[in-house]
C-alpha cells in the first residue's frame, strides 16, 4: 500500500491549498449518513461519465468500476489533457493496485496530499474512499482554478454565483446545500446566461421538484450537462451534500465560462466583419461617385470642343450665355464632388492602414489622378471653348460694322452714278454752238475731275468687300455681287469717259466759245463740291473703339474738322461769287443768260443745301462721339470697379493660402482644437464667397459690355476662380489631414503629446515646409527620435528595412501621414490575421473548420451570412459536409502582408 500522507512540495498555491487541505480532511462520519453517500454516488458517477464519454466509455457502479484502475487513468487522462504511464493489463490484483498507483502518483504530482487513501482500498472497492479520491479529483481539476478576485477556489465558485443570482427575487445563495433546495439558484444560472430557455417568471419558489427538474433537464439537453442528482434526493433531505452541490454547480461554471469565451470571440469577428463591410461600402461608394463624375467630364468635354461658329451675333451671344451658365450653375457642384471624392479617398486609405488592411485600389481608370487627369483636360476644354467664344464674337461684330459700311459706301456710289451713263452717251455736242462744245468739253473735264475723286471710294469698297470674304461673312455672295456690278459699271463709266472726251476734242477745232467765268466757278465748284460730299460722308461714317484714347482720337480728328469749316465757308462763298460775278456781267452787257452753267451741273443752291446739309451733321456727330465717350468711360469704370474688387479678393486668396500652410505647421491646441479651429476658419472662407459672387457679377456685366482688356490690375476672373476653388481644396484637404491624425491616434492609443512630439520633430525637419521630408532629413528624424540608425553597416540596414515601409513606392520623400503609420505601427497593437483565427478556432470548438449552423449560432444574422459567402469550402482531410475555411477567410481579410 503506497502512503501518501507526506506533503508534496510542488503545490504551494495560499489560498486554494488551505482549501484542499481543509476538504483533504475526510470526515467519516458524515459519509455514513446514507442520503449523502446517494448523492455523492450519483453526482460523482454523473460528472466521471462526463468525460468518460469523450473517450467512448462510462461507468455504472462507482466503487466497482475504478477497482482495476482503467478507467480511473482513462479518467485522469481526458481531463487533465495528458498521458500516463502505460497500465498492465493484468487480470490480477498486482496488476490493479499498480494501475490505481500509477492515477494516485498522477494526482499526487499535481500537488495534492491523499491522505489515508490507498490503491489497497480503492481495489478493494472501499465506496468511502472511492468516493473521496473523486471528490479530490473534481477539487483538483473542476474546482481549484476557478478564482474569482483572489477567492479560494470554493470561495470563488459562490461568489461567482451570488453575482449571477443577484438580480432573481427569491434567490439568495448562501453556502452550497441549502441555498439549492428549491431549484431557483439553478434556474437563475441558466436564465442568466441563456434566457432563452427558461421562463423565469414562471417558476414558484413552493414547488421546488418542479424547478430542479426544469433545471436539469434544460442543462442536459441544451448545456450538454449530465443530470448528477435527482430533484426528490434534494427536496428530502434536509442538508443537501454539500460536494454534490458543488460538483454540478462547477459544470454549470465551466459550461458557462467556454460561452463567454466564445461570445468574446464572436464579438472580435465581429468588429472585424464590421469593419470590412463598412470599408466595402466605402469603397462602393468612391467608385459610383467617381464613375458619375467622369460619366459628367466626358459628356461636357464633346460640348466644349464644338467650334462650330454661328452666323449672327445673336445666335453667338447665346452660346456665350449657355456658356456663363455651365460655369455659374453645372460646374460648382462638380468642383465640390471632386473635392469630396478626394476627401473619402483619403478617409477609405486612414482606415484601411488603421486597420492594417490592404491599400484600396480603384478600378481601371477611377484612380484620383485619372479623375485629375480628366479634370484637367476639361479645364483646357474650357478655357479654349471661352477664348473662341470671344473671338468669334469680335469677328462678328466686325463683320457686321464692315457690311454695314458696304453698303453705305455703295449706296453713295450708286446714287452718284445713277445717270451718268445716259449722260456720257448723249450727242448734245452735234447740234451744240462752239462756245457750247467747249463749254461741254469744260464740264467733260469737270467730270473727269469728279471720276478721279470717286477713284479714291471705289477702292474702299473693293478692299471691304476682300475683308468680308477674308473674314467668311456669311452674306458674301450678295456683297461679291454688288461690288462685281460696281466694278462693271465703273469700267463702263470710264471708257464711256475716254469716248465723249474725244468727240468733243474734235469738235472744240471748229466751236470756240468760253466763258470764262463759268469755267472758273466750274473748276473750283467740283473740288469744293467733291470736298463737302467727302465731308458729309465721313460725318455719317460708323464708327466702332475699344477704350477711351481711341474715341478721343475720333473728337480730336473732329475738331480738326471743325477748325477747317471757316476756310471752307470762304472757299464757299468765293465760289459763289463768281456766279454773281456772271450776273453782273450779264446784267451789265444786257446779255440773256440760259440760266444754267455750260460747263457744271453744280449750282450755287446744290453747294448751299450741302453746306446746310453739313452744318446739321456737325452736331449730330459731336452728339455720337460724346455719346461714345461717355459709354467707353462707363466701359472704363466697369474695369476699374472690377480692378478696386479684384485686387482686394486676390491678395486675400494668396493670403489665405499661406496661412493655411503655417497653421498646418503650427501645433496650437489638441487636435480637436485645431480641427474645431480649422472649421470655423472654412466657415470664416465660405462666407467670404458673397465677395466671389460680387466679382462675378462685375464680370458678367465687363463680359455684356463686350470688355476685353482691363490695364487696372493683374487679375482675371479666370485667376480668381482658380485660385478660390484651389483654397476650398485645401482647407478641406487639411481638415481632413486633421481628421485622419485624430482616427489614427484614436485607433493606435496615441497620446495627444506623442502626436505632437511626432509633429514637431516632423516639422523641425521639413526645413523647406514642403509637407514631406527626403530621405537623409527623415534619418535625421529618426535619430532625434532614439532610433539607432547612424551611418554603419546595422544602421543602414535598420534605415532601410523603415523606408521600405514609409516609402513604399521609392519616391525618397516621407510623409507625415506615413511617420504617424509607422511610429503608431511601432508603438500599438492592433487585431491581426492570427487573432481572427483563433478566435474562429474558440467558436469552431477546437476544429480547423466551422459550419454555417455555428455561424449562423454565434454571429449576429447578416455578418454571419456575410462569412458563409465568402469562406470557400473546408478540404482537409478532417473536412465533413458542409465544412467551412475559416483561416484563408482571416488571412484574405488582411492581405498577403499577413500570410
């Protein structure tokens, strides 16, 4: 017989070894009170079969059972998880005291003092000592570990169950006998932890068979707990066994503890399927916001590119009009989806690395430099598509001034031609008087005189109409066939001139008769007469300027004009004095006069209605040049109301600008502070835009007034809408930096001090405030930070091992966004591909693959249907049907980074 009565040194654990030793402590006695004896039987029988049955076997009969020893290894063996020593087989009682040994040595080397228990009596089938090895064994392996706040092991099994009773009425568990009696403590427990299968509120405290049966039967069908009493054995007894009680309730603590442990693992997969859906629906959402943006650009780009150029100013007007439009009213919106899109982008990105996920990367095509890329051909578009709009409206403003002037200066020319071909045909000289031959010959000459003068318009008229087919006037047929008709006419008129001129040469020979006087008043009437139709002419002219010098230039060329008119009233009234002279003479020689000039058809009254004629002109024209002024002098305040406000706004863009750079460089406040900061400084920006729209207003009426230079400042609307919507970009850009600094240290447990360690040590660096720092001011960095990274041959490879995770893509340039990664990376822990997968293995119940039932068990509905999509079927060679990979489902989850 083997004594264990000496102390075995290994097991030395304060309060659970005063315990043991306490309950080592066997009292005999009480082992003769029959009901106890029964309960013990078949609770210790119940909890052995427990496990027995994992290993395909059982027991009937206690005591008789453990005699060979088998079974009592088999025993030791599947619930302390390890081997013992081979037992003999043997059908003697040599071979069964040394089986029953060989579990006792086990027992006593897990620190347990058997005292007064040996294989003798447990081969002889000793029911007391029997039953008090097993109660050392469920002390040992069901018991001793449970400790709950630095409890002994007893101590800790009812603390732990007064605290999951506490919220029953009629539950008050005191000690573990007669706390039990009327079954609510069990009941409590269960609903506790699974309210699902009890109704609590049904149960009454005066019917305790009723309540124990419930209990055990709901733990022996759903907790997977053997029924180790029988309610009557409980109800009868006055003192219920006190080991009993304990043995059952440890299997519903041990029943419960794996639920916690599995619930805890659900929830880890949970978060993580949490987070991966949402990152999936971020994704979703960047690529139909980016695909609807770039859908927009390509169908706005075929509209911009049309060069196709209207016929009428009008026409030209409106597509200029649909054109302030697209930008007032299509475009804005766009600029705020593509600042928004860059915005997610970069939110998605934070999240992913926080999460350590794998980059996102868009579809073909729907990267941010695609959509930049896009964007910035839709600008070139744009801007073209404006600077045609405008040369064509200028075009067409000059070849409506042009044709108007054709016709005007045709419309001259015909009227002056209008009879001259009859009268150089007629053969007046044949029956004409020598002085009346040379008198025709005299008003021949006038003529020809007068043809020279016309030479002068006829060129104007030729060279508008080649401007006009230069320039693709639309109506140039009508105006090539009028001038065509003016040529052929003036080519008519001039050998028809030639013609009569030669007649009347050979008949001066023979008719001689001249006065003279009405030869001087011809010579100088034509002239004279060409001069005021010239003058008349130019005082009707059009006239079309761009600025102010240029209409001034018009008023001084008419005040030149004006200060001729004294001289010409003189030549006037010189002309007219030799018709008066003619009177006279006539009058004094008694001499009829015909009553007209032989050698002119201009008569003293033509040249007087002329004159009047050009006296009215005069101030009608003064009227339109100053009429003129004031507009181009309207047109000059418009420019310099747009400068005064333009050279305002643009400063303060520029200004704007540089002190965002300096407050993302400046560390005021927490980075709440600087966000709260940075928000009300965009709100500040936002309501500056009034002033935008003010701006906008100006150059709108600039653009009506057909405006299209403005000396008074540097500044184009153009500038100034690019550089407000560049300072939208970038305090938005810089919020959002803010807020991906704020989920970073919020995800990794960055301190607000380390983040600003780590900002200033960055900006210290950044010497050109540049945003990134190259690679020897990042090693810099480094050093200043601790990191051992100094010019050798463990310092190169340690600083090259930290840019490759830096700076991924060799750019040589870091981040500040990518130190954080990397100094958060190296400071927290965060969820790995390891973790998940054990946590499956937890809900899998030790198996290297789970079902869609457990799924579907112990996940919430739609992330468990969210594995059971995705976890490709379970291959190994322990697969059954309906076998599901929960590892390459938790490692796809982080990459190939974690494999």
């Amino acid at each position: 017989m083997v004594d264990y009565h000496a102390a075995n040194n290994q097991y030395s654990s304060g309060g659970a070894q005063t315990y043991m030793e306490q309950e080592n402590d066997w009292d005999r006695d009480l082992l003769l009170d029959p009901a106890w004896e029964k309960q013990q039987r078949k609770t210790f029988t119940a909890w052995c079969n427990s496990h027995l049955r994992k290993a395909g076997t059982q027991i009937e009969n206690i005591e008789e059972d453990f005699r060979d020893g088998l079974k009592l290894m088999l025993l030791l063996e599947v619930i302390s998880g390890e081997r013992l020593p081979k037992p003999e087989r043997g059908k003697m009682r040599v071979h069964k005291i040394n089986n029953v040994n060989k579990a006792l040595d086990f027992i006593a080397s897990k620190g347990v003092k058997l005292v007064s228990i040996g294989a003798e009596e447990i081969v002889d089938g000793n029911a007391k000592m029997t039953l008090g090895m097993i109660w050392t064994i469920i002390l040992r392996f069901a018991i001793q570990d449970i400790s709950v706040e630095e409890t002994s092991a007893k101590e800790g099994l009812l603390l732990w169950c007064q605290r999951k009773t506490a919220p029953y009425k009629n539950v008050n568990v005191q000690n573990f006998h007669i706390s039990w009696k009327d079954g609510l403590a069990f009941n409590a427990l269960i609903h506790r932890h699974r309210p699902e299968l009890i109704d609590y509120d049904k149960l009454r405290k005066d019917d305790p068979v009723t309540n124990l049966n419930n209990a055990f039967e709901v733990a022996e069908k759903y907790l997977d707990i053997p029924k180790m009493l029988d309610a009557e054995d409980i109800v009868n007894t006055a003192r219920p066994d006190e080991k009993a009680i304990m043995t059952y309730v440890s299997s519903f603590y041990h029943a419960f503890s794996g639920a916690q442990k599995a619930e805890t693992a659900a929830n880890r997969i949970c978060k993580v399927l949490a987070v991966n859906q949402e990152n999936e629906h971020l994704m979703q959402d960047y690529e139909t916001l980016a695909s609807a943006l770039l859908e927009w650009i390509r169908r706005t780009i075929p509209w911009l590119e049309n060069r196709n150029p209207e016929k009428t100013m009008s026409e030209m007007q409106q597509k200029l009009e649909d054109f302030r439009d697209y930008r007032r009213v299509h475009k804005p919106p766009k600029v705020q989806e593509k600042c928004q899109l860059e915005i997610n982008f970069n939110t998605l990105q934070t999240k992913l690395r926080l999460g350590g996920r794998p980059a996102f990367m868009p579809s073909e095509g729907h990267m941010v430099a695609d959509i930049n890329r896009a964007w910035h051909t839709l600008e070139g578009a744009e801007k073209g598509y404006e600077e045609w709009l405008l040369n064509e409206i200028r075009r067409l403003e000059r070849l409506d001034h042009l044709a108007e002037k054709f016709r005007q200066k045709a419309s001259i020319h015909e009227s002056w031609t209008d009879g001259k071909e009859a009268m150089l045909t007629q053969k007046d000289y044949e029956t004409a008087t020598l002085s009346e031959v040379k008198a025709l010959l005299r008003k021949h000459q006038a003529f020809e005189s007068d043809l020279a003068a016309h030479q002068d318009r006829m060129e104007q008229i030729a060279a508008i109409a080649q401007e006009l087919n230069e320039l693709d006037y639309y109506d140039s047929p009508s105006v090539n066939a009028r001038c065509q008709k003016i040529c052929d006419q003036w080519d008519c008129l001039g050998a028809l001139t030639q013609s009569r001129r030669e007649s009347l040469q050979k008949t001066e020979k023979v008719l001689e008769s001249i006065d003279e006087l009405y030869l001087e008043y011809a010579k100088r009437a034509a002239p004279f007469n060409n001069w005021m139709e010239s003058a008349m002419e130019d005082l009707q002219d059009m006239f079309i300027v761009h600025n102010i010098e240029e209409i001034q230039s018009l008023i001084h060329a008419h005040e030149q004009f004006k200060s001729t008119l004294p001289d010409a009233n003189r030549e006037r009234e010189a002309i007219q004095a030799f018709h008066a002279e003619v009177q006279k003479i006539a009058q004094h020689n008694g001499i009829k006069l015909s009553g007209i000039n032989p050698y002119t058809t201009i008569t003293p009254q033509s040249i007087d209605s002329k004159w009047e004629q050009a006296q009215k002109l005069v101030p009608q024209r003064d009227k339109a040049l100053q009429e003129e002024l004031r507009k181009q002098q309207s047109h000059d305040n418009l420019r310099r109301n747009f400068a005064e406000q333009a050279n305002v706004v643009g400063p303060w863009i520029q200004n704007k600008m540089e002190e965002i750079g300096t407050i993302s460089i400046e560390m005021i406040g927490t980075l709440e502070d600087q966000l709260t900061n940075l928000k009300e400084y965009e709100r500040s920006i936002v309501d500056y835009k009034p002033n935008i729209e003010q701006l906008e207003g100006v150059h709108q009426h600039i653009q009506e007034a057909l405006i299209f230079d403005n000396v008074y400042t540097a500044y184009s609307m153009e500038h100034i809408r690019v550089g407000w919507e560049q300072l939208l970009t970038t305090i938005a850009r810089t919020i959002n930096e803010i807020e991906n600094q704020i989920l970073t240290r919020d995800a990794k447990g960055i301190s607000q001090e380390e983040l600003y360690e780590y900002r200033a040590s960055f900006n210290h660096f950044d010497k050109d405030h540049s945003g990134a720092l190259m690679a020897e001011e990042f090693k810099a960095c480094l050093i200043s930070l601790g990191y051992d990274v100094e010019n050798d041959k463990q310092g190169d490879a340690e600083f090259a091992r930290i840019m490759g995770i830096v700076d991924p893509n060799n750019t040589g340039t870091v981040t500040f966004q990518a130190f954080i990664d990397f100094m958060s990376r190296e400071t927290t822990d965060t969820d790995t591909a390891d973790q998940v997968i054990a946590s499956f293995k937890i809900l899998a119940a030790d198996k290297n693959f789970i079902t869609a039932e457990e799924l579907r068990r112990e996940l919430p509905p739609d992330q468990a249907e969210y594995c059971i999509a995705r976890m490709a079927p379970y291959t190994g060679p322990d697969a059954v049907p309906g076998a599901l990979d929960y590892m390459s489902f938790s490692t796809a989850l982080y990459g190939e980074s974690d494999l």
